[in-house]
C-alpha cells in the first residue's frame, strides 16, 4: 500500500496511507475466547517489558510460559497485531539470536538471557513506561509517573486518541527525562535508533482499534490501559504487572496495510523531524545532564556521514547491528551465517548502503555502553527517580 511521502499536516497519525486502509471486520476481529481467553500468569510464566508479547502470552497466541521460537513469535505478531513479516522476522531472529538460544528466547529472561537481561544490546534506556535499569535497579518496573504523564496527554476520553503525534510528544519527553535523571542513559546505535523508537511507535500502530468509521484505528483510554495492564478509575489507576490484556471487541490493522520495515521507518523519519538529535548516537557521560553526540561517521568508518545516518536511520542502525553481531554473541561469522542471512533478506526492501567495519572507540565516552545486563542492576550514583 502507498504511503505519503512527507507528513500530513494536523493528521495527528504520522504518515498514512494515500488511500485508507480497507477494513474487515470478520478478517480483523481478534479472538479473545475460548483457547484464547484471558489466563493470568502463573509465578513461573515470564512477562517483560514488553506489553504486546505479554498479552499475546496471556491470551496464549505465544506459549503462556513467555518463553517462544523464532516461528512462533513470527506467527503470532504478524496474525494479531498486523506486524510485516519481514519485521517481525528482524526482530524474533535478533532476539533469539543474542539472547536465546539461536532458535527461541524469553519475554523476559534473566542475566544475559531474554529480553530483561538484553539490556545494551537490545532492551534500552527511554522506555515509554517501563524504569530505566541504572535510574531503578531494575527494567521491569512500570513508573506509574511516566504512564500518567502519557495518559495525561488526552484528557477527554470521549476523544483521546493516543496517537503518533500524541506519542512523538511522549517520545521527546522521555528521551529529555532519561538525560536528566539517568547518569548512564545511552542512545546507542541499534538499541536507541531503532528499538526504542519502536517501543514508542508500537504502541499505536499494534494497540489502536480499527472499525469502518477509523480504518487507520483509534487507541483509546480503555484499549491503552487493557493492553498496559492499569486498572481502576482515573483517580486511582493500579499497574498490575504481567496481566496485559487484548480487549474484547479488538479488531487488528488490516492485513493490507501491514507494518513493514520500510513503514516502520517512516516513523522514525517522523519522530526525528519533530527532534533531530533522536537520529543522533549519543550518551550521558556517568553524570546526569552530561549529553553528548557521536558522529555516525566515526562510528561507521565513513559509510554513513551523520547526515546519511539522519536520513537513513534504520539503515545504519540495522548495518551496525548485524556487523556487531560475532562480539556480541561470541560466534563465529560462519556460524552465524544463516542467521546473518535471514536478516539480510529481512531487511532488503531498504536498499541500505552497508557498513564494512565499525569503530567502537567513541563509545568509549560512554560508561553505560558497556553495561550488558539486566533484569536488575545497582543504582547508577546520582540518578533521580521520579
């Protein structure tokens, strides 16, 4: 489906379809019942930082332990929240790849394993809601102020819709809090530029409600507490942990209008017109307020000047990543090969000029680069937390 090539004005949506999406109601309408009713965690389940995997665990359309192959994560993204395949075999590979076993991984995990014990190589800093590992000690705990500030955003709830406006807003918020309050935040070159950026631009493009009347879909006040486990009335909202839910009378984006790599992309063009420094690498410098910038073509050894990396930013992210790859994960490039390849295939829509060597050198600067960890962590001195 062809998108616009530059931002609606007052869309409030980010960059729509030229024509809108088609909508099915029998083709889009997710099943919450029966196999796949509501079915709480058990104390052994995991659940992470990530609430759309939480609830398609919780509605069993991943395994409800938390814990999934490459296919099933696949499968599951891509038949209820409409992700690209090409996307969600990026990310399921890359998650399996460094901290699974190469063919599954957990939603959660622990020290160097799944998702909570990802952070540095893929779990980061500036999370929508989720706490800042060296701000809190831990990246599994939801901060009920960065969720009221959010949920805050849209006052009326017979008009809210958190959209990618509303959350572009949000995403500036939370990068400016995490440079304030987290003397070790980093924005590095995959984790920052591509992931987190995700985690912002999911939450309305996987989360919003789609019917006749709103085909590009609606994320309501409901819908966004359903799906971030809050509870409660306005005056008392209650994070549950783990018990993210797929409301009832759901209906999913249109399998017409899938999100893509290249889709994804436009969002993050998107969110950087509104700040640029968000296509920039960068780092706190073990002290709060003590941001710096890192030239993209430093980093790069000259594929990517930091105007290309600007323009391009899902390329060099995903260029250095892969490049990255055979440190991060103690395997042997012909090891890694298929697992290489799959990722290439994944990503060819975008064209990207490649990165033949990278130059970590400048992240050196950075004392929160090298801190691979997670789910817990001490407190970094000097943090504020809200």
């Amino acid at each position: 489906m062809k998108r616009q090539s530059s931002s609606p004005q007052g869309s409030g949506v980010g960059l729509l379809p030229l024509v809108p999406p088609p909508f099915d109601a029998s083709a889009q309408l997710i099943d919450v019942s029966g196999k796949h009713a509501f079915t709480p965690p058990s104390a052994s389940d995991a659940r992470g930082q990530c609430p759309g995997l939480n609830a398609l665990a919780n509605h069993n359309y991943l395994p409800h332990n938390g814990v999934a192959t490459i296919a099933q994560f696949v499968d599951a993204t891509t038949k209820v929240f409409g992700m690209g395949v090409d996307l969600a075999t990026f990310l399921s590979t890359y998650g399996a790849v460094l901290d699974g076993n190469g063919l599954s991984w957990s939603i959660k995990g622990g020290e160097h394993v799944g998702i909570g014990g990802s952070h540095g190589n893929y779990e980061t800093d500036s999370s929508p809601l989720k706490s800042d590992l060296f701000q809190y000690g831990t990246n599994q705990k939801l901060v009920m102020s960065q969720f009221n500030k959010l949920y805050g955003m849209q006052p009326d709830a017979s008009t809210a819709n958190y959209n990618l406006d509303v959350l572009r807003t949000f995403r500036n918020d939370r990068f400016t809090e995490s440079i304030e309050k987290n003397p070790l935040f980093v924005y590095g070159p995959f984790e920052g530029m591509a992931v987190s950026q995700a985690a912002f631009t999911f939450i309305y493009r996987f989360m919003a409600n789609h019917s006749a009347e709103y085909p590009e879909g609606v994320l309501n006040k409901d819908v966004l507490k359903s799906f971030m486990s809050i509870s409660g009335p306005e005056n008392n909202l209650v994070w549950t942990p783990g018990y993210e839910q797929i409301p009832a009378n759901w209906y999913r984006r249109s399998e017409l209008d899938a999100y893509t790599i290249p889709y994804f992309e436009t969002d993050i063009l998107y969110f950087t017109e509104s700040n640029p420094q968000l296509s920039l690498v960068g780092c706190n410098e073990g002290t709060v307020n003590s941001y710096q910038n890192i030239d993209a073509g430093t980093l790069s050894n000259g594929a990517y000047s930091a105007q290309d990396a600007a323009a391009n930013p899902l390329c060099f992210a995903l260029e250095f990543a892969q490049l990255e790859l055979p440190g991060l994960t103690g395997l042997a490039s012909t090891l890694l090969s298929p697992l290489l390849s799959a990722l290439n295939s994944a990503t060819s829509a975008l064209k990207c000029k490649p990165i033949v060597s990278v130059n970590n050198s400048p992240l050196a600067l950075c004392p929160g680069y090298s801190l691979y960890g997670g789910p817990t962590a001490p407190v970094a001195p000097g943090a504020i937390q809200s």
